[in-house]
C-alpha cells in the first residue's frame, strides 16, 4: 500500500519545522533576514533564534548605524552600536544590510539645524556615506521628492553625491535606495523606477531598489508582484528591506489567518521575480516590533509574537517559498 500524498506532505510539516532562509535560498534567493537591535542582544533567548542561520542569513542594525548614532558631532564617528552587530553577523556567517546612510530621521541637530550651504552639505554627505541603503526614503507618497534638509538644500545631488561616495568607500556593497509605500504600482512606485533611470542614464552608481513593506494586515497591494517586476526590469536588484504586517489589536484568529495569507502573498511574489534577492523582516518577534510604539492601538506585526512562539504568519512565509 502507498500512502496518499496529502498525508507524505502533512507528515513532512509535522516532523520537521520548515526553515525560512533554507526555503529562501532553496528559491534561488540570497537570503532570508531580519532586523535586530541593540538593546535586545541581552536576551538571549533572543539572540539563540537570531543566530538561527536556518531561519536568518542577513541582520539589519535597526537603529545603530543610522547618522545619529554613527556621526552626532560633525566628523566624529562612533561605529560600536553598529559594529556589534557586525561582528555578531561575522561569527555567525550572516550577511549585513548597512542602513541607513541618509535619511530625513534620526538625524543629529548640528545636521538639521546647521544652515549649510549646498557645497558644504553635500561635502557633509559625502564624508558620511561609506556603503549601503544609501539614500532612506527621498519620497513623498504623491512622488515628488520629500522637502528634507538635503533636498531642500541641494536638489536630488545629495543622492547623487551619496551614491558615488559610498562606491568610492566600498567596491563591493550592493547601494539601494529604500522606501515605502512603494509596495504597489502608483505614483511613488514610478518615481523611484524614473529616479533610477535617471541615475543609470547619469552613470551614477546604483545597484538596487529597497521595498520597505511595512504593511497592513488584509491591505498587500494586488500589483505587488507587477510592480516588483516592474522595477526589477530596470535592471537592478530589488529586495524586501523591512517586512511587517501588522493589525489593530487585539489579534483574532480570523485577522491572524489574513495576516498568514498576506505574508504568503508578499514571499510568494519575491519568489517569483528573479530580481527580487532576498526579504529581511522588520525584527521577527513582537516583543521587539516598532510597530506598538509607531501606531497608537496596532501591532502584532511579526511572524513570531512576544513570547518567541511561532505564529500562523510562520507559515504563510513557508508556503510563499515552497509553493
Ligand atoms: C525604526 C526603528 O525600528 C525604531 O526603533 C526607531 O525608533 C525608528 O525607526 N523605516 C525605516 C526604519 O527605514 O529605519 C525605521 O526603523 C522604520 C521605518
């Protein structure tokens, strides 16, 4: 007698908990990751599943090497936050996505406030960028260019200054420009495909696109896949930086099914789109999760909640890469 297959496959999932990173490269992709912070590395219970290299093969800083913590006086850097990671990522053979070079938040006052000319600022960029998520969020959602500091001081050649200092200070790192709400094809989406373009047409270095994809339970764009086509057809790579989904609380079971749902949705078109090289989640755990303190009443967003168990999000994400 053989056994049906149903029951070959149901006994595959029960014996056996199924990997994310394993799936993800098994999909062709370079990685499945997560964002850590620095405070949570002394929880280790924590940082037991954060070096499951099974599950993580890259690590995003999510705030230690952001401009305030890497250079809060004028040309002092202080890289231990960061570093830490590094090494943490180094011992565990996992890659590192630097994040983030420039970006409108998380900036030190002397920045801010400091009424640089266009040459001295962008002299500023240019002594602060030395590899990664280059350029953090340059858009405003209707498309046109965010009125940051940088923009409003020097036009687009920040991103331009960025991207070419960062090259200069490292040959090898992949440099993306990362946003949000860029999920869906609309007009935030085609303003970063124009940006590129731009940037390609100008030779300026520019190795990727960065889809943020914090998002809303039940609210995955149907164009997700066709717009990560779409931007992967400029000829770059395009990676998912910042997976979460979150909901208003309290979670139920029928919002943590859609959640599942959605994750599969978000997994299974990066798996279908050869440019698409990898998914990094916003921090794997509610415990951590930015989302509680970044909207009022919302929140488990992540795969695993806050007591490191595993959630139906779980797998959602292994169904994405498997089926
Ligand atoms: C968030 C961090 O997770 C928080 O700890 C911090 O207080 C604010 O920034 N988009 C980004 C990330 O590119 O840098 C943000 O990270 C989340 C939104």
């Amino acid at each position: 007698m053989f056994k049906p297959i149903s029951l070959v496959v149901l006994g595959l999932f029960s014996s056996a908990v199924a990997q994310l990173n394993t799936l993800a490269q098994a999909a062709g992709k370079k990685y499945f990751g997560t964002a850590t912070d620095n405070p949570e590395l002394s929880n280790t219970s924590y940082v037991a599943q954060l070096r499951n290299t099974a599950d993580f093969h890259q690590l995003t800083p999510a705030n230690s090497m952001k401009w305030d913590a890497t250079e809060p006086s004028r040309g002092i850097f202080t890289f231990q936050g960061g570093d830490q990671i590094v090494a943490l990522a180094e011992s565990n053979r996992q890659l590192i996505r630097g994040h983030n070079c420039v970006w409108h938040n998380q900036l030190p006052d002397w920045v801010t406030s400091g009424s640089f000319d266009n040459a001295t600022l962008l002299s500023i960029v240019e002594n602060h960028c030395v590899s990664w998520d280059v350029i953090n969020e340059p858009f405003n959602d209707d498309g046109t260019f965010r009125e940051s500091v940088f923009f409003s001081t020097t036009g687009t050649s920040y991103i331009t200054t960025a991207l070419r200092a960062a090259r200069a200070a490292d040959s090898q790192a992949k440099l993306y420009i990362n946003d949000f709400n860029i999920e869906g094809r609309g007009p935030k989406s085609t303003a970063m495909a124009q940006l590129v373009k731009q940037l390609q047409a100008d030779r300026v270095p520019i190795d990727g696109i960065g889809i943020q994809g914090h998002l809303i339970v039940g609210e995955v764009p149907p164009t997700f896949a066709q717009n990560l086509q779409d931007l992967a057809g400029l000829g770059v790579e395009v990676a998912i930086t910042e997976l979460d989904i979150r909901m208003t609380l309290p979670a139920t079971p029928e919002l943590l099914a859609q959640q599942k749902a959605d994750y599969e949705t978000v997994i299974a078109a990066c798996k279908a789109v050869d440019g698409c090289v990898g998914v990094t989640l916003w921090d794997w755990t509610g415990k951590f999760s930015w989302v509680p303190g970044a909207f009022a009443g919302e929140g488990a967003a992540c795969p695993w909640d806050e007591n490191f168990v595993r959630k139906p999000a779980f797998q959602g994400i292994v169904n994405g890469w498997v089926f």
